[in-house]
C-alpha cells in the first residue's frame, strides 16, 4: 500500500500548478508512469484497500488545493463528493483489463480531471474566473503559518493571565500557537483543515466547525478566519452570508469577558455589533493598513 500512496503523491506533483479550466491541450494532465503502473497492478490489491486510497487520495488532494490557493473554501459536502470522485477512479480503473490501452488511459485521465474541474468549480465558482481557459499554469496564493510568538506580539496577549480556555482558529498544521499556550500551562485548543493529529487538535473547517455558546474565554485567528470573511464579502457569488452568521457565532461562544482577537479588521460588520454587549478595540501592527481587533464580551 505504501508503494500506492508513493505514486499518487508523485501524480499529484506532475500535476501541480495545472489549470484544470484549460481549454489547450490537457496532455498535462495525464497519468504519468508511475499511476499507469498502479493502474495494471490494481487488480492485485484487496478491494478492501480501496478506501484507504479514497481517504489518503482527499487527503492530500485538498491538501494541495489549499496550498495553490488559501482562499478555497472546502466543508463537509465539498469533501465528501471529491471522495465519491475517486471512488468512482477506483471503479473504472478495476474495470479495466489490465494496463489498458493509451487511448482508454487517456480518455480515463481527461473524463476525470474534469469532474475534478466540475467539483471545483461548484464549490468554489471563483476559480474559473481568477483561472480562465486561456492559462495553462496557475500562481498559488498561499499563507504562511506564522510563529506563535509573533502571533502573541501582533496580539498583544498577555501570556500571564490569558482567559481560558483558548482555542485558534486556524491554527495551521502545526498548531504553533496552542503548542507554546500549553507548554505554559494554559488549556489550548486549535482547529485547521490540516491541523495535527493530536487530542487537543481537530481536522474542521470553520464553516464547519460548531462553536458552542459562552465556552471560550480567548479564540484567536491571524490571517484566519477574518482574511477569509474579508475575500468573500468583496467577492460576486461567494458564502459571505455564512461567513456573517459564523461570525455571530463565534462571539457567541465566547464567556462573559472572554475575547476574540483576530486580523484582519471586519469594517464592513463591526460598527454593527451592539456596544452593549461586545467592547471592539484595534490596535496599529506598524504593518500598513494592518489593524488587529480585540472583540471582548461584556455580558
């Protein structure tokens, strides 16, 4: 099996910065050697196996997504179709006899790339427009995961006496911030599409994520979950709808003193927020036109 999971990461990585909307010649996107091998020794492996190829293939598929562009959004739904996508690969590939020719591997490789192109474009319409047909390669738009103890500097967190408990959205795959909290002995949690196999991690996405009302005492997210909310409420057709009500959501998980520190800022949803109830204060980085926002519960 490992030899497997070798091969498709090797085809993932022939594949990477291909436009799947490219109109040209796809010739890019074909299997390479290596998947042309698995595909004749399929037949050698127990179907039992299939679904560990499933869940490492998604795995790693919205894994690369994600890092050609931060702005993708993938949920539950999202997740669960691109593994009936390659269910269905699996399917067909044992159908095959054997190796099977070039002309069928091709017409194999093309059928599927554009149901991954359809699936992308579903759930995050957006693509097809910032990668029109014309452009056979793509630039990434990707984030860095910054040093938990920058993300304390942008914060101003005072590490003394941080409110617990604390969770970090995003808080990327190796959750740096939660792990410099609980090495101070703070209760510390994180969240990300990629986060550590750990007990005090979970795989989520924020959309997905169910924010339980007044349990928090400190949520953080650097370049997180409000770069995201920002990028969607300026984008034509995009979740913003979901973003706000998630948003509402997160302040309502915090205690009664509890606070959400996050950049960047949310102009376009903060003056809204009723002063009663929620305390909004910024604080200048010294970076241009980057604000962080400290949103405290009053009661």
């Amino acid at each position: 099996m490992d030899l497997f999971f070798e091969y498709i990461d090797k085809q993932l990585e022939s594949s990477d910065r291909k436009n799947l909307f490219y109109s040209g010649d796809s010739g890019g996107l074909d299997f390479i050697d290596e998947t042309r091998h698995i595909i004749g020794e399929f037949k050698s492996i127990d179907t039992a196996g299939d679904e560990f190829l499933v869940e490492y293939t998604t795995d790693r598929v919205l894994s690369k997504f994600c890092q050609s562009n931060q702005y993708y959004s993938f949920d539950k739904n999202a997740r669960d179709n691109l593994k009936k996508i390659y269910r269905n690969l699996i399917m067909e590939i044992r159908n095959l006899n054997g190796y099977g020719n070039e002309k069928i591997l091709k017409g194999l490789a093309r059928k599927h790339h554009e149901n991954l192109a359809g699936w992308l474009r579903c759930y995050n319409s957006f693509a097809e427009k910032l990668y029109p047909s014309e452009q056979q390669t793509i630039e990434p738009v990707a984030c860095s995961e910054y040093s938990a103890e920058l993300q304390v500097k942008i914060f101003r967190l005072d590490i003394t006496k941080i409110f617990e408990p604390v969770l970090d959205i995003g808080c990327g795959s190796n959750g740096l911030l939660v792990k410099l909290l609980r090495e101070k002995g703070f209760e510390a949690y994180g969240f990300d599409r990629f986060a550590p196999e750990c007990c005090y991690f979970e795989k989520a996405d924020w959309l997905d994520f169910r924010f339980e009302k007044q349990k928090w005492g400190t949520i953080t997210s650097n370049l997180g979950f409000s770069n995201h909310f920002k990028h969607h409420h300026l984008r034509i057709g995009s979740d913003y709808i979901r973003y706000a009500r998630k948003y509402i959501e997160i302040l309502e998980s915090l205690k009664t003193g509890g606070s959400f520190f996050y950049a960047p800022t949310l102009p376009f949803i903060e003056p809204y927020l009723d002063s009663g109830i929620f305390r909004i204060e910024k604080t200048e980085t010294g970076i241009q036109d980057y604000e962080t926002v400290k949103v405290t519960r009053l009661k």
